[in-house]
C-alpha cells in the first residue's frame, strides 16, 4: 500500500555551527510533494566541514551512528545524508532497509538524462580527487568532461556575492571551455542559485540546466521512498553478527 505522507531524515554530516540556514532547508525540499516532511539532524561529533577525504573518515562513524539511532525511533521513511562527498552512505544502506543517498549519485543520475556532458562545480582543489573517485565508481568518466572549483570553503558560501561570481565563471568556462551541456554543483551547501544562474547563463545563449545537489537527493529520496525502494541486498548486505 502507497504512504500518502512521508517523513524524510537529512542528517548534516559536520559539526559548524549555522550552517544550515533557514534558506537552506527551505530550498532543499523546494520540489518535494505536500505530504512529505524533513526532519533535520546534525552529528555531534566529526569534522567541522567535509573538504577533504580526512574530513569525511572523521565524520562518517557519526553519520551512521546517528542514522541508526533515528532511524530507530520508527516512522523514518528515507535518509539523506548532506554532502557531495557521501560520508558514511554505503554503511547506512547495509545497516537500514531505507533508501540513503547522499548528494553526489541523486544529481548525476539526473543530469545524465538532460545531456551528453556533465560539469561539476564544487568548493575547493581538496574536494576533486574524492569526486573523481566517486565518478570512478558510479562508472561515468565518459560523462562526466570536467570538475571545477570556486576556490571557497564550505564555510564561505554564505557570501553570497562572491559565490554567484565565482560560480558564474567557472559554469561559463565549463561550458566554452569543456563542452558541457550540463552544470551539476558539487556541494550541497551551494544552495538557492538555480534559478539566477540559469537566468544568467540563458542570458548569454546558454540553455544549459544547472543542477542543485541538495534538491535532487532529496527529491530522489522521496520518489524512491514513495515507491517502496531500497538498496539492494546483493550490493548492500546486512552486517554480519559479531
């Protein structure tokens, strides 16, 4: 039987304090049908921000941890784990029969039927060899024509002037130099530019979607929730007793 209202856990996988605004989590489930909730949780203990892969080995036993706890509680229905880098992802779907996703395989997946050629845009040079790896193991190198970086921390993108210009280029030069013919923004803390940057881009003759990560996991979530899916058991086996 079809559950008509959905609650969804976002669990924000760094321990800074403020950053995640009311904008937000307003702009993540911008797309999410009326009876479908988010609740919100953050790890206690972790990285302050994932920009690294150091970051995401510290924060993910808390990510599970805190999955598992909620997820106790009963009436969870999908589980989003908040960033590109996917910290603790693989261990939560083993471990719950619930579909998880993370930020980076809900964006891909829907880029890859909007275009040819993918561009990722994300924060930092730190954050590109674990995006290159997690575009290894989603098998989309042919895809996927370039990722570029902002040159901000996580903890910058709250200056929203400089991250629509520094965004602004690197998508133009993603573009004209790289072929692209899809931008997908690689850090769910890049969030409620969609609109205006697609505006921009149409502006000088480039009809090219621009993808928010945030948006697409959280949609994705709740459409694969709504269909009664989870992670197979034959990729994601339940942890043996010990």
């Amino acid at each position: 039987m079809k559950k008509e209202k959905l609650t969804l856990l976002d669990i924000l996988p760094v321990t800074a304090e403020g950053i995640m605004t009311p904008e937000m989590t307003e702009d993540m489930a911008k797309y999410l049908t009326d009876g479908t909730q988010v609740i919100h949780r953050q790890i206690r203990e972790g990285a302050v921000t994932i920009e690294c892969e150091y970051d995401e080995v510290l924060s993910a036993p808390h990510v599970v941890s805190l999955a598992v706890e909620e997820a106790g509680k009963g009436g969870i229905d999908g589980i989003f784990v908040n960033c590109f880098g996917d910290p603790g992802v693989r261990a939560v779907r083993e471990k719950l029969k619930l579909p998880v996703f993370g930020g980076f395989e809900p964006a891909i997946y829907l880029a890859l039927g909007l275009g040819d050629t993918l561009g990722i845009v994300t924060v930092l040079k730190n954050v590109v060899p674990m995006i290159k790896g997690a575009i290894s193991r989603a098998g989309v190198e042919g895809r996927v024509a370039c990722v570029r970086t902002l040159d901000m921390p996580v903890i910058e993108l709250q200056n929203r002037e400089k991250l629509m210009a520094n965004l602004y280029n690197e998508c133009k030069k993603a573009i004209e130099e790289d072929g692209v013919s899809v931008i997908v923004l690689g850090c769910t803390g890049v969030v409620g530019v969609r609109d205006e940057m697609t505006r921009r881009l149409l502006d000088d003759g480039y009809d090219v979607p621009v993808m928010e990560a945030a948006q697409c996991a959280v949609t994705l979530t709740e459409l694969y929730a709504r269909m009664g899916f989870h992670q197979s058991r034959q990729t994601y086996m339940e942890p043996p007793e010990k």
